[in-house]
C-alpha cells in the first residue's frame, strides 16, 4: 500500500554558487499536499570548489567524470554531516539535483554532476536523483522541474517567481502548468559584485547607486530569446557567449553595469505578470530590495516575500518533493512546463 508520510532531505545546487542548500522535509497526503520543513542549511563552497564549478562548461567529458566523482563525494560527505547535526532519522529516501555541469536541451544534452549511484552507498540511504535526463531525452528542455511543487504545494498564489541564478516563472493556465526561464539574474549580478569584492549586491545598494547604460539596455532587450515562446531555459553557456561579452564590452563600471542589467531583469520580470496579480517570490534574489521595487516600478503587483525558510529553501524543499513522486511513481515532470513528448516520472533511484 502507498504511504501518505515521507520524510526527506531534499539538496540542490544553483547556478548561482551559492552552496548546497539541504531541507530535511516531512510530507503529508491527504486531499492535498502539506509539508513541513524541520531544518536545513546552506553549506558554501570552499574557493577551490568555486574554481571548479565555475569552469564545469570548458571541460572535457573524461574530465567532468573525474569532477562528478570527487563531486559525489563531497556531497555525500555533507549530506552526512547535516544528518549527523540534526540527529535526523528514519530517512525515506535523499532527493537530490546535483549541480549542473551542461545543459544543451536542443542537442538533447543535460549533465548534473552528483547523481552517481556512490551518493546512495556513501550516505546509506536511498537515493533519488538524476531529474532532468529523461526529460530531454522526451524531447523535452529538462527544465524547470519545480513548477510540479508550486502546482501542488503553492497552488494559492497567481505566479510563483524564483530569483535564483536565472529568474523563473510559473502558473496556471487552464487545465496545464505553464513555467520557463525569464532571464539571467544572479548570475549576472554577483559576477560584477565578486569584482568589486562582494559576494554579492546586498540589497541592491551598488546597483541604485550606478547610472543606467541606455545603450546596454536596448541591446540586451533585443535578444533572441526574449522574443522565443516557451518552453524555453537559460543555462551558464547562453550567459557566457550572450551576456557577459555585451556588459564587457562597454569598459563601464561595475555599479553601471549592475545598475543596467538590474533595469534590465525587472523589466523582463513585470512583462511575464498580469496587473495586480499576486506574485510569490523567492531566492536570493528576493532579498534584493532595488531589484524588487524596479519589478514593482514596472507593474502594479501584489509581491509576496514569504518566510526565510521558503525563500532559500523552497528548491530543495520541491527537488525532495519530485524525489517522493518518484518513489510513488506518480507524475513529477510536466509536458506542458518542459516540452517533452508526455507527462512523466523522471529521476532515478539507487539503493545502498
């Protein structure tokens, strides 16, 4: 018989680099689904590993699969450790992303290091893991996968809005669930932060404080990819060969290039939002007070910022959510979100 209760841990890890994110969650069926974080942690990386991340794209396969090892051992090494911390026991399963090394969705490549079938053995649990692969070979983009969770755990707000590494938008459109990826944002924002040396621009401050490039801003408005209908997804590639070499290229600093792509992204936001909607937001992004009231300047919106528990965590809270669908074999990845051929139930499962 199919239970009602799991208890998970969930783990991901962003584009944004901004560690691993764990959430040991408890789920519960009834009519609907309820879930109720009971801790979680983000675990940064060492600077080594930065180095490492930050350059998965140039690397050869050979080389990436040495990565992915070494990769699946650190993670399991700090699943451990927040396991070990929170005293968590009786674990039905890890749910976990991986960290992604490619993601060429029309090449039908998607490659997420840290799904090897070590992560189970290592950390003596089951394991779920692996989400996008099948997806793409379904034809499909392989993202976003988190819209089953706003469907299915946020259902009350109009839009659910992530600010992560990219910003990502999802609702309900009639019968389907239609989500895609905006634009760049953090990744972007904390890249001209770093070279100022800050991990990131807290609360926006840098960017208020440059002067907008109009130039800039009309080039970047117009990109192919905005003009593209979903599905659609954004991965590091299209940033570094779209992105970067247009904002370098202007020998301008940084606080004008934050400033700019700043505009830039709540523009491209508030277009994807009916007036007066209520918007859910969260990420790392959700803390960046100018780049909010720039979305707000642009449209009229009801934005929500929820709990921190659901800014930082709510990834990780949905990939453990996709791993217990998985397990139930029930639906975890939408044809209509991602393009492929059917609705499915993606991920694999290794046992230890």
């Amino acid at each position: 018989m199919t239970k009602n209760e799991y208890k998970v841990i969930g783990v991901m890890s962003g584009t944004s680099l901004d560690g691993i994110d764990l959430a040991c969650v408890t789920f519960t069926y009834e009519t609907t689904w309820k879930f109720k974080i009971t801790c979680c942690n983000t675990v940064g990386y060492s600077q080594a590993w930065l180095q490492i991340l930050k350059e998965l794209v140039s690397q050869s396969s050979e080389a990436l699969k040495q990565i992915d090892s070494k990769y699946t051992a650190h993670l399991a090494q700090v699943i451990n450790t927040f396991i070990q911390e929170n005293n968590i026991q009786n674990i039905d399963a890890i749910c976990s992303h991986g960290h992604t090394a490619l993601h060429k969705p029309e090449k039908g490549l998607t490659y997420q290091i840290g799904n090897l079938k070590e992560l189970a053995t290592l950390t003596n649990n089951k394991v779920v893991c692996d989400f996008r692969v099948q997806d793409v070979a379904l034809g499909g983009q392989g993202a976003p996968l988190v819209p089953i969770g706003d469907q299915l755990l946020f259902s009350e707000y109009d839009y659910c809005l992530n600010l992560g590494g990219f910003a990502n938008v999802s609702y309900q459109e009639n019968e389907n669930r239609i989500a895609y990826d905006i634009c760049p944002v953090n990744i972007v924002l904390n890249k001209y932060a770093n070279r100022l040396g800050f991990p990131y621009d807290d609360k926006g401050k840098i960017a208020k404080s440059g002067t907008y490039l109009m130039q800039l801003g009309n080039d970047l408005r117009n990109l192919v990819f905005y003009k593209q209908k979903p599905p659609k997804s954004l991965g590091l590639e299209w940033v570094e060969t779209e992105i970067f070499p247009r904002l370098d290229a202007f020998k301008r600093k940084e606080k004008d290039l934050l400033r700019t792509f700043t505009e830039h992204a709540s523009s491209q936001i508030a277009r994807n939002f009916n007036i007066r909607s209520n918007v859910l937001v969260t990420g790392g992004g959700a803390y960046n007070d100018y780049l909010i009231s720039r979305i707000k300047f642009n449209k009229e919106l009801n934005i929500i910022i929820p709990s921190k528990e659901i800014i930082e965590f709510k990834e990780a809270l949905i990939f453990g959510f996709l791993g217990v669908l998985k397990i139930r074999e029930e639906v975890n990845c939408l044809s209509s979100v991602t393009g492929a051929k059917q609705n499915h139930s993606s991920g694999k499962i290794y046992l230890p």
